[in-house]
C-alpha cells in the first residue's frame, strides 16, 4: 500500500523536526527558522490540500463577479471586449482541472487590474468602480484570512472559522 498524500506530508514534517532541526547548529539562526517555516508550511499544506480546487474555483468565481460589475464602467470598447470574452470563457472552463482553474484566476485577475488601474489623470473613479473594488476586498480579505489562518500570523485568527466553512452552502 503506498502512503496518501497526508501520510507523506507528516513524514516530511517529522523528518525535518525530528532529524534536520536538531542537526542544525543553534548558531544558525536563519536555517532553523526556515525549517520551522517549511514545518508550518507543511502542516497548512495538509488542512488545504483537499480543498484547494474549491478554494480556487471560489476565487475565480469572485473575479468574475466583480468583472460583471465592471462591466459596465469601462469606457475603453477594447478592454471592454477584452473583459467580455474572458467572462463569456468561464462557463466552458474545465472547472475540475486545477491548473486550468488556477490559470484562469491569474489571467482574469491580471485583466482586472488593468481595468482597475485605467487612466484616472483626467477623472474621477466611477463610484461604481471604487464600490465593486470594495466589496470584492472585503468579501476576498475574509477568505483568505479563513484560508491562511493556520499561520497563526492574523491576530484574530481564534475568532475565524474553520477552512470548511467557506464551502458550506449559505442559505438566505
């Protein structure tokens, strides 16, 4: 029977804090940092790993939400078809390919920055703009912080539920 993924993730981990760590000198402050940061990183891997497909899939599909709101505001047609057909491409996404998916949220979330970050010399933002930029952060701001809390680097992390929760149906 060969190991699942979680059962090698742990031998790594106990690998590195068992053998590694203490073979490295005290005096070498920044490597025993830095195994305790794979270590911490190996552990965060294993709470994520299952759920990494839904994780993206939830961030391409708040791109995309947000890019139907800038639909809209854009002024420049180029850009606008730009952003039109990148939209039009989610639906046939293979949305069980992770490389895909995560490949779409770069390239979706690189166009919205472009459209985000238009010329603005000679204008005002559309306060539609500046709202749909808002709501995305905050919205986007909570999951990651769900996500990452493992890291126990967000003071508040104790106060956050768990990764689970940010794919249980909500209902209205």
């Amino acid at each position: 029977m060969l190991p699942d993924i979680d059962l090698r993730l742990q031998a790594i981990a106990k690998t590195l804090r068992d053998i590694v760590l203490p073979a490295v000198p005290a005096s070498e402050q920044q490597a025993c940092e830095q195994v305790g940061l794979i270590i911490g990183h190996l552990g965060m891997l294993e709470a994520q790993w299952k759920m990494a497909l839904k994780f993206e899939l939830g961030a391409y599909d708040s791109l995309c939400e947000l890019g139907r709101k800038l639909l809209p505001v854009i002024a420049e047609t180029g850009l606008r078809g730009e952003l039109d057909s990148a939209l039009a491409a989610a639906s046939p996404l293979d949305r069980t390919d992770y490389d895909r998916v995560s490949a779409a949220v770069k390239q979706l979330g690189r166009l919205l920055d472009r459209v985000i970050s238009g010329d603005y010399t000679t204008a005002a933002m559309d306060p539609r703009l500046i709202d749909a930029v808002l709501d995305y952060g905050q919205h986007e701001t909570w999951r990651n912080r769900v996500w990452f809390a493992a890291s126990r680097i967000d003071p508040d992390a104790a106060d956050l539920p768990g990764i689970e929760s940010l794919f249980r149906p909500t209902y209205d």
